[in-house]
C-alpha cells in the first residue's frame, strides 16, 4: 500500500506522527464499451451544445450554475480558494463511541505509526479502547478540508471521513408510520427457528466458477444464438 497522507494526530502537547493508507478497494468486474463488429473502443466525445462543435479538454474550463446565472471558473479562481495547509490532524473532542450514527460514516482509512518509538499512538489507541470513545477530527485531504472520526479498529487507529448532516436525505415513507397494532403475543419473529444453526457447515455445492469465465460463456452462448437465428431466419 501507499500512504495518501503523512502528518500527525495532535491535541494539546500530544503529537502522534501517523501515514493514512485507504482502507479498501474495489474488486468490481470494469467493463468498456466497444463497437461489435470489430471490438475497437467506444469513446466519448465532449460536445458543445450551443455551437455543436466537439471540443478539446484543454478548452473545458468549470462553471456554477444556480438555474438563473452561470459563473465560468478558472484554475486560477479556485487556487484562489482559502485551503488549509496543516499536516495536523486536529482533534476536536472525544465523544462515547454509541453517539455516532452509521449513515454519517463515508470512506474508511488506516493510521500508521511513524514514530521510532510508537508509545503515543499506542496509548491514545488504549486510552479510546478503554474508555470506549472516539475523537471527533479535522483533515485536509487533497485540499479538501473536513471533518472525521478516529477510532479504534483491533490494533490500528481508524479514519472514517463524515458526511455533512445536510447529505442525509429526509424521507417520510407511509408504511412507517402506520398505526397497526403488534400484539404482546403470537406476532414475534424467532430468529433461531427462521435460520438454524447447522452442526456442520454445509459443503458448496458445485465448482466455484470464475467470474471473467462465466461472462466468457454467456457471451459465446449469446453470440452462437444470434447465428444459430440468422441461419433459420
């Protein structure tokens, strides 16, 4: 892996020099869109839909858009933009780690320790653990600042960026606001009998296929259809 950040975690006298390494990565089957007679690539093309033209990158320039004025942005306007250079993370509070909700959690990071002598990110790791809390912070991540969470994920410091509250949408379902009544008896789900535990894990059944293979099959199978209709048509 390679770190997409180096700083430190600092709050008060304490400073804790860390590297943040994305947690994840996708595993997702890419797929490309391609003209079916001869397989070439299909490209996109950037056209202008007042003059028609197709048009360059190096002419794309960005621009805001309210619905009744339009304002073109340059490079030069948005590092203009006030961006915080820090390389701290700052943490702002502690909080009991059951106040944050799930739904505000967005990507997921790991801290490394670059201490010679990692004896503050250990502790601060115990101190969250035993206390069960987990510190509120700020970051600024590709210029972007905001704020995040840091927590305790077995022997590592986690970072977990945090959605703003106005990215959660308001919804009023019917359903769930139905005024039946479930009764105190006769109208509970039992967990255990709607899924058993087996004694034994159950074998798979069959051959684990690969993925690329099976879309492999299914498109020859597709294909051989087509002339097999073309031949009888």
């Amino acid at each position: 892996m390679r770190a997409i950040w180096t700083g430190s975690i600092a709050f008060g006298l304490v400073n804790v020099p860390v590297k943040l390494y994305s947690a994840t990565e996708s595993h997702d089957v890419r797929m490309h869109q391609v003209h079916e007679k001869d397989g070439g690539r299909i490209r996109n093309q950037h056209r202008c839909q007042e003059c028609g033209k197709v048009i360059d990158y190096e002419n794309i320039v960005k621009a805001y858009d309210d619905g009744d004025h339009r304002v073109i942005l340059s490079d030069e306007d948005f590092e203009a933009l006030p961006a915080d250079d820090s390389d701290d993370l700052d943490v702002l509070q502690f909080v009991p780690s059951d106040q944050i909700d799930p739904i505000m959690l967005e990507k997921s990071y790991f801290l490394e320790p670059t201490s010679k002598t990692p004896k503050a990110y250990l502790l601060l790791r115990q101190t969250l653990e035993d206390t069960d809390r987990t510190a509120i912070v700020k970051i600024t991540l590709r210029t972007r600042t905001r704020l995040a969470i840091l927590r305790v994920c077995g022997k590592l410091l986690m970072l977990q960026t945090l959605r703003w509250a106005d990215e959660i949408r308001d919804v009023d379902f019917k359903g769930v606001n139905s005024r039946a009544q479930i009764s105190d008896q006769g109208e509970t789900l039992d967990l255990e009998e709607a899924f058993p535990e087996d004694e034994e894990d159950e074998a798979p059944s069959g051959d684990v296929i690969d993925l690329m293979e099976a879309l492999c099959k299914s498109v020859h199978s597709i294909r051989s259809q087509k002339q097999t209709k073309k031949r009888t048509g």
